[in-house]
C-alpha cells in the first residue's frame, strides 16, 4: 500500500487543528442541563473551547431542567462530564475556573414562573459579568418539549435582542420533526417566535473535518473538479454504519428507525454536499442555496420504486467482534414482532445535468461489520483497456469520515517482474498522521460557529423540509403498503436484498 508523505511544516500542523477563532462573550442556556447529550457532548465540547481559548473571557452557563440542584450540585456534576467524557487533556486548575462558570434553573418546561426566574438569572449573570446583552439557547431536551420552551421563551421575552448591539440565538438538536407536516409545524413554531437568521439546526455530522474536506477537496484543488460529474464518475456509495445496537435507546428507536434517524439527516447532508454546485462564495446563505438544489433535485420516489429502490433491514442474532449479540427483536423494549428499520439502503438519483443517470448508493445500519463512515466516488472504467484478461476495479476517491478521518484513492499499477501484470494499491492521506490528533469535537466547533454568528454549517427551514420531502413518500409506502424488514445478521454488512439493489446494475457494495 502507497502513503502519501506529508512536506507539512510544523507550524502549518500546529495551526491547522489549533486555530481559535474567539466568540463574543454570552451567556449559554442549556435546557435538559440534566440529561444524557449534555453530560456526554454538550459540556465536554464547552470545556474543548474554554481550554483552547475559543470561548470569550467573559461567559456563563445556565443548565435548566425540571430536577432541583443547587449551583455546587451542578457544578459538581460538570466536573465530571469533563473528566468522564472530555477529548482533550483536563487540567485542574482550567476545570475549576470551568465549572465556577455553571448556574442552575429548576423549573417545569411549561410553567412561565421558571421563564420568569430564569430572566431574573440571566439579568444578573449580565449585570455580574457584562455579557453585553448576547444569549445562546440550547434545546437538549427530547424533541416533544422543543414547542413548550420556545412558546415560553417567546413569552417571557426573551427571544429578541435587548439592543440593536447584543444578539439571541438558538440551537435545535435533531430530529427536527418526525415527519414532513411535523417539520413544516415546528418549524411555523419556532419561526413565531425567532426568526430565521436567529435559528441553527444542527447536525453534529457537518462539524467533522471530513465532512467540510468534501468541499476543501473540490473547490480548492484544480485536479477534482473536473472530473466531479457525469462523464467520469460511474457512481457514488455513501455508508454510515456502526457496529452498536439500540443500546438503551428501545423507546426512542422502536418510533423512529434508520431511516428518520439518519437517511434524513446524516446521509441526506452528505450526499447534498457531495453534489453540491460551485457556490459564489463560502458563506451561509450561498452555501446553504446550493445544497437546497441539490435535495430539490433528488428524483423522488413512488410506490413502485420504493419498492425496488428501498431496502429496510433489521438485525438478528450475530457476532460482533467474536461476541455473541442478540437480535433487534430480542433487546430490552423491542417488540417482539417489530417491524423497525434498523437498515436502510437506497438507491437515489439527482435529476440535474451535473448526476444525470448516476446513481447515489446510501446506506446505514446498527450492528455491522464494523464502525465505519465514507463516500465513495466510483469513477468510470478507462474506455479502451489495454490489459486484457485482467479484472481490474474501478479507480475509487474515498473520504473517510469516521473513526479515521482521511482521503483515499485508488489507483492500479504493474507489479514488479516480466510478466505485465496489474494490482490495485491505494494514496492514503491520514488527519491523525498529518496534523495530529483533533483538539477539537464536532459539537466544539459548531458551538463555536453558533457564538460567532457563522451558520455556515447548519441547517435552514427550507433544507430540513426538503429533506423530509425526499424521505416521506418512503414514510407513505411503508405506511399504506406495510414494512417488510429484511433480516440480517449482527456483524454482516447488511441484508442480501442490499446486494441485490447494486448487483442488479451490475455494481457491489465496497468493503471498507
């Protein structure tokens, strides 16, 4: 196998990890401060910025949630988020000065005298630390609650800037929605009540640097682009699997599956920004239009081609890593006879003149060989091969997002000795081998991006509805026809029907 070797100075490999791009001071409401996305992401990616400096010198942060505790209770248990869950190295003296940095709110998400308690708070926090007025609300509670805090915070007051200088914002955590006309309905409420330049979406997918590499790859390099299109690409595959199960997550998942879970989100934004058009400048609004075409473009799906183009899995009984596993219906709070997507390949087309007649291959799955997320770009075959009788594959440029960011591409060359004889080798770039290890996650740096008024990287109305769009006439089929889950075993890389989908187009799924 072929490396590429770096000719990256040092400094270049400080900067290019490290850089710090400092946000206005706020104060920083966490409502569910008590649960599980704030103890495992949201606090340890609040520690990642104050330790590299990326948070103003002058900040505070308010967990809100329906348990009573005292600041040093919460404070105590910010402690250990960070030692428990933090990336980066934790000094002691930087988590103290960290956690001193936490207040509490208890109250009922519904009542307005905690609304009211809470701007008392943030009154305060402002007059204590001169926060100059900036609010940043974090939505961490489960999704239902998400119509009640916004109606309370609209009603308190406290979703406009206090002056023309100070800003408010706030951060909605997927799923945003469950379907289209619940999408469209949360997104009429939050829009009541803040407007659009006031609101991220995010999906902590868009912070990974693999992810924005897809567009550094292209738009910054003269030997990609042009060949980004249909006359040498043959097709695309993109993946994202894990080798977990449903874990404690039954009642979450049994109402959701693969397919509202990541088809619509993850994979939908991956292939969105795989697609995309050269945007006029790397900037929010141009940025965010052209991945809207792009989901706009999606041919959508009808009965009969959900049929033959969807493929819904679920795990059985299996082996991951030698262990043995039980099967999806067998895992605490399934249903025995569920019928939940834990699965989804599909086979999708762009109907524009850049992807005419090249088909994008997405799947996901819970339980899989191994934990893995890429896009593939398969291109097409040299049209005179020279070497015959020889199978060779496809060249591939390959992105790997997860667990090992980098760039792969696949080339053949001959192997030494008389005989004309080829075999694929492989350039790989690695994050880790160039740059080091991140300091930084992806919920760090979106957190970030949200402080500095940069939503470059997170979602707009009109592109979640798209999404949904997309995804509900798959809801729709399933829905009227019934879903037919194929089973799969725990540690395989899916159901047969999914090889089908590719080797009917005389194609096969990549083995990463």
């Amino acid at each position: 196998m072929a490396s590429i070797t770096n000719d990256i100075a040092e400094t270049t490999a400080l900067d290019a990890r490290s850089s710090v791009a400092v946000a206005d001071p706020c104060a920083i409401v966490i409502f569910g401060a008590s649960g599980d996305l704030t103890r495992r992401k949201l606090i340890p990616a609040l520690f990642e910025l104050a330790a590299c400096q990326s948070l103003a010198r002058r900040f505070s942060i308010i967990g809100f949630a329906r348990s009573e505790m005292s600041d040093a209770a919460f404070q105590e248990s910010v402690a250990r988020a960070v030692r428990e869950n933090a990336t980066c190295h934790v000094k002691d003296e930087d988590l103290r000065n960290f956690a001193q940095s936490f207040v509490y709110v208890a109250g009922d998400y519904d009542q307005p005298d905690a609304f009211t308690k809470l701007s008392r708070r943030l009154e305060e926090l402002d007059r204590e630390r001169h926060l100059e007025g900036n609010r940043l609300y974090y939505l961490a509670t489960p999704p239902a609650v998400y119509p009640k805090v916004i109606g309370q915070i609209g009603t308190a007051g406290l979703a406009k800037p206090a002056t023309d200088h100070s800003w408010v914002r706030i951060i909605v955590e997927k799923p945003f929605g469950h379907d289209l006309p619940s999408a469209r309905k949360l997104n009429h409420t939050i829009l009541g009540v803040f407007d659009e330049t006031q609101i991220y979406r995010i999906d902590h997918f868009l912070g990974k640097d693999t992810v924005q590499n897809l567009l550094a790859l292209r738009f910054g390099n003269g030997i990609f682009e042009p060949l980004w299109n249909r006359n040498y690409v043959d097709h695309v595959q993109i993946t994202a699997a894990e080798t977990l199960g449903v874990e404690q997550r039954a009642a979450f998942y049994e109402t959701t599956g693969a397919l509202r879970d990541m088809v619509q989100s993850h994979l939908l934004q991956l292939v969105s920004l795989t697609a995309i058009e050269p945007p006029s400048n790397f900037d929010a609004t141009s940025l965010r239009n052209e991945k809207l075409k792009v989901l706009q473009a999606l041919r959508p799906f009808t009965l009969e081609t959900v049929t033959t183009n969807v493929v819904p899995g679920q795990y059985a009984e299996g082996q991951i890593n030698g262990e043995h596993v039980a099967g999806y219906r067998h895992e605490s709070g399934v249903k025995p006879d569920s019928k939940t997507d834990t699965y989804v390949a599909a086979k999708v087309l762009i109907d524009n003149w850049r992807w005419a007649d090249v088909p994008f291959y997405i799947r996901t799955g819970k339980r899989m060989a191994r934990r893995v997320t890429e896009v593939a770009i398969n291109f097409r075959r040299a049209p005179h091969l020279l070497f015959r009788g020889q199978e060779l594959d496809t060249n591939t440029l390959v992105l790997n997002i997860q667990p090992e960011e980098g760039i792969s591409v696949g080339f053949h060359v001959k192997v030494p000795g008389q005989k004309l004889r080829l075999s694929s080798v492989s350039m790989d770039f690695s994050y880790l081998a160039a740059f080091g290890a991140s300091e930084r996650s992806a919920y760090a740096t979106l957190l970030n991006d949200c402080m500095r008024g940069d939503a470059t990287l997170f979602d707009r109305a009109d592109g979640v509805e798209a999404a949904w769009a997309f995804v509900q006439p798959i809801l729709d089929a399933w829905e009227n026809k019934g879903r037919s889950v194929s089973p799969y075993p725990a540690g395989s890389w899916g159901p047969r029907e999914a090889d089908e989908l590719l080797s009917r187009d005389g194609r096969h799924w990549r083995k990463p």
